[in-house]
C-alpha cells in the first residue's frame, strides 16, 4: 500500500551584509608657545677704598723736613728764642734796678750767660713711635637690581576632527522558497 507522502523543500533565505567601516581622523596640532624673558638689570656701584700713609712726622723726626717745614720750625724757634731773651734782658734789668737788695747782679748775670746749656741726646735717625699716620677707608658696594617677569603668549590651535559614517547595505542573497510536493 502506499501512503501518499507530502514532501517539503526549503530553501533558506540568505542576507548579504556589507558594511564600510567608518573613518574618524583627529589632527591636533601643538599650541604655538613664545616665550621671552628680559634680562634681569644690574647696576653695581662702588666707591674705591682709600689708603693713606702720612709719614711727614716721621721723616721730621729724622731730620728730613721739607723747606717749608723748616722754616716755620726756625721761625718759630727764633720767636721763643726772642721771647726768652726779652724776658731774661727784662729779669736781668729788674736784678741790677734792685741793687739795694744786695748781692752782685752784675757777676751773677756774667756767669748764668756764660754758661753752655745742657742739651738732650737720642739717636736722631730712628722715628718716635706712632709718627706714621696711617688711615683706610674701605670700599662700599652698592647693588640695584630689577628682575622682569617672563612674557607667554599661548596661541591654542584647535583639533581637525573629520568623521565619516559607515555604512551597512543589506541584501537578499538568496530568497526563501519552500516547494510542497505530493508523492504517491
């Protein structure tokens, strides 16, 4: 016996995809920097340090005066020596107006003149102590200065952004089918 037999054929559907990958291109430029820093200002004043040695005192001490030194000093040698001799001649005048008093004036004046007088000696060519004047002042340094801050200037350049889409296209490949058939 034969049983009729229903057949069924399929076919299935097939979908095509094709895709397009998108495109993202970012450019990003560096920020264009400038910097300049001034130079820093300096000002130095000094003063010169100063020495001075006076060793006209010393070189007296040694008998070696200048001129003029020598004669102030033989000037003023002659006007004590003046005054001296003016105010004995007076003493002396005051002895012999007072002969009354008694004593001879006259024997005693004789003999204080006639006599040398007694004069120091040292050694002539070495200086006292301390006849060299010395003085110092010292420099002075004075600084000024002035500093300048840097000067930036930051140009910022913006990204290049540039995107494409993708796409996706979807096809049919294959359509469907489904075939029936009866068989007997």
């Amino acid at each position: 016996m034969n049983v009729p037999q229903l057949r069924l054929e399929s076919t299935n559907a097939r979908i095509g995809l094709q895709t397009q990958q998108p495109v993202q291109e970012i450019q990003q430029a560096p920020a264009d920097l400038q910097i300049k820093q001034p130079k820093a200002e300096l000002e130095v004043n000094v003063t010169p340090s100063q020495l001075t040695i006076d060793q006209t005192e010393a070189w007296a001490d040694m008998d070696l005066k200048h001129i003029s030194r020598r004669i102030e000093d033989f000037a003023q040698r002659g006007y004590e020596d003046w005054l001296s001799g003016l105010a004995r001649m007076s003493q002396e005048g005051d002895d012999l107006m007072r002969v009354e008093n008694g004593g001879n004036p006259i024997a005693e004046h004789a003999k204080m003149n006639s006599e040398s007088p007694m004069y120091e000696f040292n050694i002539g060519f070495i200086p006292r102590a301390n006849s060299v004047k010395i003085n110092y002042q010292p420099s002075k340094v004075q600084l000024n200065w002035q500093t300048h801050k840097p000067e930036i200037d930051v140009t910022i350049n913006r990204p290049q952004h540039q995107y494409t889409t993708g796409k996706v296209n979807i096809s049919m490949e294959q359509m469907p089918s489904l075939t029936i058939n009866w068989t007997t």
